[in-house]
C-alpha cells in the first residue's frame, strides 16, 4: 500500500504541475516514464528453483523504495548468461553469477573485454556442488561414461561442471536438461546423475523421499580442485533424506553480484550507486526471517580474486 500511495502521490504531482495542466496525456505518461525509470534498477538472477532468485527477490523486498529506488528481479539462464545481459541486455543493471565465471569467460574468449566491463558489488555467499546420484552410484568415479545432467547449456553448473569433471580426469555424457526434467529422468533411471550448483538447501531437492534411492555424492577436496573451488560439507540436517548421518564432503563456488563497469556520472552509474548505498544502510534487514539463510553468510567487504569492485558515486 506504501509503494501504491507513493505513485499515485508521483502522478497527482505530475498533474498538477503547469506544463501537464492543459491534460496532455502524452506529457504526463513520458514525465511519469522518467521518473519510474530514474530509480529502477534491475537484477538477473537464476532459476525458480535455485537460490540465485530467492537472494534477488529478498533484494527487491528489502530494498524497494518506491520513491529513490526500485529493484526488479529477474530470472535468469545462468552465470555465462547472467555476464552476456548485464553487457548487453536493456534493462539489466546488475547480476548473480558464479566467482569461477570470469576467469572462464576469460579463457574461452567468450567476450571482448570481460574483465573490464564487469566488475563486482560484494560477493554473496558460497555455494555448494551437488551430485544427486540414481541407486547404485556410490562415488564420482562410478560416473564414468554414464549420463549425466549438468543443467542448461552456458549456465554456471554446466560450466562448473566441465570444469571440476575435467579437473578429475572424468569423462561423462553430459546432458542439458532444465533441472526440474532432470530431475524426474534420475527418479525414472534415464541418467545416473545430474548436477547442480546452488547454495543449500536447495528447493529442488525438497520432495525427493528416502524410498526413492537416490543419494547426494561426496565430492572430497582434491587437490585439482582446490586451485578454484572451496571446500564444504552436506550435513544430514541440511537433506535429511538424501545425506547419510555424519554428512560428507563437497566443494562450493562463490555467488557473486556483478555489474556492469558504468563510468562515474553517468545517469546508470548513479542508479546503480543508490542500489549499493541502500544495500549497505540496510544489511542488517537481510539477517533476519523471512529472508534467505544464506544472508548470513554474506560479509559486504570480502575481496573476490580477479574481479574489480564497483566504487559508488559516494
């Protein structure tokens, strides 16, 4: 109700001022236009199921001020996705990719100039690497030659996935199904494995039932990969029936928010400075219910290797 009597007070203003009086509707819509748009910023997050729209629709709930500032969330295609729209796509102020994409877009050459036209606001949180494994899957290794889901192609977990299954020396046959269908393959026998990359408890896995069988896999703290990744670990409480008691090993990737490396002055610039200044006055709104546990892993100053931070206008 707030958000609603802000804008209707915007329009009555705009009425009554001289230039609009004469009731040009024209006038009044392109004056109530610019004024929407001073303030909006928007972020491109993940899918419905991961954490990457839940951390931005938090965002936009905690942040949203109808009068200096509005966030929209959007869903997104993933972190090499994520990094192409905040280049390019209209509308797209910010978004939240993986710390391991830059560095890959880098190596691929994906595009011009990568590392100077993105920069980062803070990093997030860390995220954890799931291998939910068919009956009969006991380790990583059992994965070899066998099919396996790695979500959309140019996504962050397709590409995390490439990236730790080439590091182990493991070949398998990557598959691109939208995790939700992937899921429901692994429930029926189709592919042994899929993998997802998201902070936990993943949403995804909240209806799998003990009786189906299915298993996260331990992924332990090669030394292969801790050139890039960190490690973590799955607690029983976290999936209570996908996890054995005592837990087990993981690895995690950093969650970013990024930005596009808009020169000071500029009008975009100085959107995207009030975001950060609204984001730091009002942290302490994040740690607490409803919004995502995974807040409270978030520390505003941490340093993210190989990225440039943002410098605010302030």
């Amino acid at each position: 109700m707030t958000r609603r009597r802000s804008l209707l007070t915007a329009a009555a203003t705009l009425l009554a001022a001289p230039a609009l009086a004469q009731g040009n509707p024209v006038a009044l819509l392109n004056a109530m236009a610019a004024r929407a748009n001073a303030g909006t910023v928007g972020i491109v997050a993940g899918g419905v199921d991961g954490t990457y729209i839940r951390i931005a629709a938090d965002l936009a709930a905690v942040l949203d001020d109808a009068e200096r500032l509005r966030v929209i969330a959007m869903i997104g295609r993933g972190s090499v996705q994520n990094i192409a729209d905040i280049m390019v796509l209209r509308g797209v102020d910010l978004g939240i990719v993986q710390s391991d994409v830059l560095a890959y877009a880098r190596r691929e050459r994906l595009f011009p100039s990568v590392e100077r036209l993105i920069q980062y606001v803070c990093k997030l949180y860390d995220e954890e690497i799931h291998i939910l494994a068919a009956p009969g899957i006991a380790s990583v290794q059992d994965l070899a030659g066998k099919a396996v889901n790695v979500d959309l192609p140019g996504s962050g977990t397709a590409m995390t996935a490439s990236l730790v299954f080439d590091a182990l020396g493991l070949r398998v046959r990557e598959e691109n199904a939208p995790q939700d269908a992937a899921l429901e393959r692994l429930r029926r026998g189709e592919i042994a494995a899929l993998v997802y990359v998201a902070g936990k408890p993943a949403r995804l896995f909240a209806g799998v039932r003990p009786e189906e069988g299915l298993r996260l896999l331990p992924l332990p703290a090669e030394p292969a990969l801790l050139d890039t990744y960190l490690p973590a670990r799955f607690e029983r409480a976290d999936y209570p029936a996908l996890v054995p008691e005592g837990g087990m090993e993981t690895m995690a990737v950093g969650a970013v928010l990024a930005v596009y490396a808009w020169a000071p002055g500029t009008e975009r610039h100085r959107k995207v400075s009030r975001f950060v200044d609204a984001l730091a006055e009002r942290f302490d709104a994040f740690l607490r219910p409803p919004r995502h546990p995974k807040w409270r892993e978030v520390n505003l100053a941490a340093e993210v290797p190989g990225w440039t931070r943002f410098t605010p206008a302030r």
